[in-house]
C-alpha cells in the first residue's frame, strides 16, 4: 500500500502524488521549445518532485529527450576546482544511469570521453557539453536533446556562479541546435538574490516557472487516490478544512493525511470525520516537524521580521506587497508570506499563522495567575462554554492588570492586546481538554480564533480598534463567516489603544437570527509614575 509522504522526494509507487498535469504540461512544452527554465521557491514545496516526475515523463514518451539531472545541495563550500571536477563525475553517472534505464549500452567513444575529466571551468564545460551532444548522436536511432535539471542550484560555489551562468547563456544564444537543449535551475533563492556581479546579468534569457500550492480540487484528488486505494473515505468538511487550514502546501497536506490515515488508529471501515480532523490539526500545531522548524527559525532571523509580521497582521489597511522590500523578499523567500489577491502581504496560511504567534508569545508574561478566578470553570452542566462570560473575565482581567500588561516582555504595543487573549484562551482550553486554532487568513488585521470543545465549535473575531465605520463592518464581516459555517452565534472583540478608550459590550441579533456579542477593551493605561508626572505639571 502506498502512503502519504513528507521526506523528500516522492515517488509514484510508494506514495501518493498529486499528478500536476497543467503544470507538467506547460514544463514539457516549454522544455521542448529549448526554454532555460528558473523555478525558485521555499524548501518543502514538492520542487524536486515535480521537476524529476515531469522530466520522466518527457523522457519516456520521447526518446529525443536526453535527461541529466544534478543536485548542487553539497557543493558550496567547495573551491571552484573541485567543484568543475565534481560536476564532471555526476555528469558521467546520470549518463550511465539513463543508459541503463533504456536497456543499451554506451558507444565505446562516448564512455572514454566520459572517463577522462574534461571539465575544469566554465569554459571548458561548455565545450564539455558541444562534444556530448556530438557523442550522443548515434544513439537511440535519433538526435538528443539534452535536458539538465539543476536542483538545489543556490548552493553552487560563489566563485563559480558568474561563469556558470554566463556559459549557459552562450549557449542558449549559440542556435537551435544546442547542448543543452533546455536548462531547468530550481533553488530557494532567486539569481539576483546569489550575490553576482549585479552591474550585469550573466543570465536575463531565463523564464521563470510558477509552482502553486495545491488547488483545494488537487487536494480532493490527493486524498481520493487513497480512497481508492483503501476504501476509507473523508467526509467533504474534512477535505475543505486541510485546504482551508494549509491553503495547499504540499508538505502540510501530506503531514495531516499521515496522521489521520495511519497515526490515529481509526478503523478503516469507519470514515475520517471533522471530529478526526481537529484531533489531527491539534496534534500537527503541538509537533516539532522540519517544516515548522523552517518556518520558526525563519522568522526569528531578524527583529525586523517580528514588526513586519505583526505589522501584516493587525493593519486594516495591510502593507503592500514589495518585492523590492528586502524584508518581504526574505520572508517570501522562506515561504512565510506571499502576494495576496489584493496585492497585499498575507501569512502563507493559518497553521503558519498560529506557529508565528507562538514564535513571538513571550514564555511569562506574569499576569497567568490572575486570569481565572478560582472557583469558575465556564463550563455548563452539560460541558459547553459559557464563552460570554469567559470573556467577560478577560476583559475583567485587562482592566484589573492595567498598567501591567505594558510589561508584557517583548511583544509591540499594539499586539499586546491579541498576544493576552491567545495567552487566556490557549490556558482555558487546556484546563478543559479543548482545541484552540486559527480559522480565518489574515493580512488585514482580521483572524478568528477557534474554540472546539465536545464537537462544538466557538468563533472569536478579532481586530484592532480603527474607527467606527471599520467597527460596524467587522461586524458584518463576522456575520458572514457565522453564515458559512453554519453557525449562530460569534463573538467579537476589538482591542483600543486610544487614550480616552471606554470599554464597552453589546450583544445584537443580526439578519437571519445571527447573534454576536462584541466587547471594546480599552488596552493602553498609563503607568503611575506618568500620571503622577501629568498631575504635578498641572
């Protein structure tokens, strides 16, 4: 039985793979147009996968096509020397290696050319790759193509990477008739991003190549080759809400189809509900995996990175999407943000989100004591949340800590406000045994928070203080979201950090007998000492 994979590449009779056809067939044909291909993207994107299954595809339904297939992933530190001699004995071993796949044997002029290193530059590869294509001609009853993928390529040697780059050009303007035919490079960081020369560029006749995450339709025909394969089936919301919570990346899909499909033991005959799937969610927002480890090493790399995350997160107004901006080409880079449909800066996805929070959530803030009273659970008799006066404690709980919660350690100003609130909630729904999670995508100062308790799902809105109109708007904008989840009643808490700030509650019926209970909490005390300064001056 195949299984779902997160390891590296994956392979099509171990695991279950999403096809791509759109995208592998726009790589063929731009592969048999000659094109010199560039696809840079986070780690863990399914980059070396796509390329290798597209590559064997194009290789086997066509013997023109001749496939060379690299991986620069140790050669950075070496000198440019060795580095031309390592690349000169990987070439020969992926030569043999499709020769061997095709069941012949190289000419005995080919493998004498082969055995004799013939690269010690970027020159002499070029001419390197001109005496190959002449070699390979007589084989396989046509003329080759050469097709050279280079994965990992922003490892290559520093010193290397001009001359490289320059050669490949040469030879892509050297005619139609070329070796190689087609060049894909795939990597993290972009050409610019490698640090050459930047008074020129050795390499402006690339086209870049586009790989999304998985549509929420390529996510059903994931799980659906499973299904097939087994016969358990995913209830449709369970299918909705991995997309949903991992807006397709490839990795995270994977991972929570592992831990339904064979970490939580449910019966195979039984189908994978929404039930199984918070189960799941928790588990995955509560584990050390290699993505997440990426994505909070990340984000911690620059102090910078903290005031622009928040920043994306509590603006209405958000932060545009620069590419120019050398903190937003970094953090896209790492695969933490991206251009959003309103070209603004939006976190990848909600699972990112709530990792980020927990990335900046100071370990003590010192106030953990005074957020419950100690003789109410807010929980009925028949174990639901009395969420309104939960959070009529929190906000009981703001105004007794006042000035205090200023010295929240390293955490803004203004997200101070949501860092406390995700604090008190994350402590309640562990004294229960619930699940707390992100829902909404932000990037507008919007997210909602998720309370799950005895399958039953609570809705907390969030947002910043910035005017009126703004107010009345989230409102409708929660309204909505209750409506497609087919719930009745939310939540609503707006944080002010204006100094005259009042706190104030409401709780309304809104159209189609929505109910939502909105809270403004005044965030922002002075401390004594200023009052005390304020008062002597008058």
């Amino acid at each position: 039985m195949r299984r779902f994979g997160t390891e590296g590449r994956l392979y099509l009779e171990d695991n279950y793979v999403v096809p791509r056809a759109e995208e592998t067939a726009d790589f063929i044909a731009r592969v048999k147009q000659g094109k010199y291909i560039v696809l840079f993207a986070p780690r863990q994107t399914g980059k070396t996968t796509f390329f290798r299954l597209a590559l064997d595809k194009l290789t086997t339904e066509d013997l023109t096509y001749f496939p060379i297939q690299l991986n620069f992933e140790e050669y950075e530190n070496c000198t440019p020397t060795d580095f031309y001699g390592y690349l000169s004995g990987d070439i020969y071993e992926e030569v043999e290696t499709v020769f061997q796949r095709r069941g012949q044997v190289p000419s005995e002029a080919l493998t004498q050319f082969l055995e004799k290193p013939q690269i010690v530059d970027h020159i002499t590869m070029r001419r390197f790759f001109a005496q190959l294509s002449h070699l390979l001609n007589g084989h396989f009853g046509v003329t080759q193509k050469v097709v050279l993928i280079i994965d990992e390529f922003d490892a290559i040697p520093q010193g290397t990477v001009n001359g490289f780059l320059r050669s490949l050009r040469r030879i892509y303007l050297s005619g139609r008739t070329r070796c190689p035919h087609s060049v894909g490079i795939v990597g993290i960081k972009n050409i610019i991003q490698l640090n050459y020369d930047s008074s020129i560029s050795p390499f402006n006749i690339q086209q870049e190549f586009h790989l999304p995450n998985f549509a929420l339709e390529q996510v059903q025909e994931l799980l659906g080759q499973y299904t097939d394969e087994v016969g358990q089936i995913f209830t449709p919301g369970v299918v909705t809400a991995i997309h949903k919570q991992t807006a397709g990346q490839p990795v995270l899909v994977n991972r929570l189809a592992q831990i339904l499909t064979g970490e939580m033991d449910i019966p195979k005959t039984e189908p994978i509900t929404m039930a199984h799937f918070t189960t799941a969610h928790a588990r995955l927002l509560q584990e050390r995996n290699t993505n997440i480890d990426h994505l909070t090493t990340n984000v911690q790399r620059d102090p910078r990175f903290e005031q622009l995350l928040m920043r994306i997160m509590e603006r209405d107004e958000g932060v545009p999407f620069n590419p120019r901006n050398d903190i937003i080409d970094e953090l896209t880079t790492y695969g933490v943000i991206k251009r959003g449909a309103d070209d603004m800066c939006e976190i990848l996805n909600p699972i990112y989100l709530y990792c980020i929070l927990q990335v900046f959530k100071p370990l003590v803030n010192g106030l953990e004591e005074e957020y419950f009273p100690e003789n109410d659970d807010y929980l009925t008799p028949t174990g639901q949340i009395e969420l309104a006066g939960l959070l009529d404690n929190f906000r009981d709980f703001i105004a007794r800590a006042g000035f205090r919660i200023l010295q929240v350690p390293d955490t803004p100003q203004e997200s101070v406000g949501r860092h406390l609130l995700l604090a008190y909630i994350d402590e309640f729904v562990r004294r229960i045994g619930g699940v707390m999670y992100i829902e909404a995508q932000t990037g507008r100062g919007r997210m909602d928070i998720i309370l799950i308790h005895n399958n039953q799902k609570y809705i907390i809105e969030t947002k910043i203080w910035r005017g009126e109109n703004r107010y009345q708007a989230g409102k409708q904008q929660l309204a909505a979201y209750l409506k497609s989840e087919g719930a009745t009643e939310g939540y609503y808490v707006i944080f002010d950090h204006r100094k005259e700030a009042k706190p104030f509650v409401e709780t309304e019926t809104l159209a189609e007998n929505l109910t939502i209970r909105s809270y403004i909490i005044p965030v922002i005390q002075e401390i004594p000492s200023r009052k005390t300064e304020s008062n002597s001056i008058q």
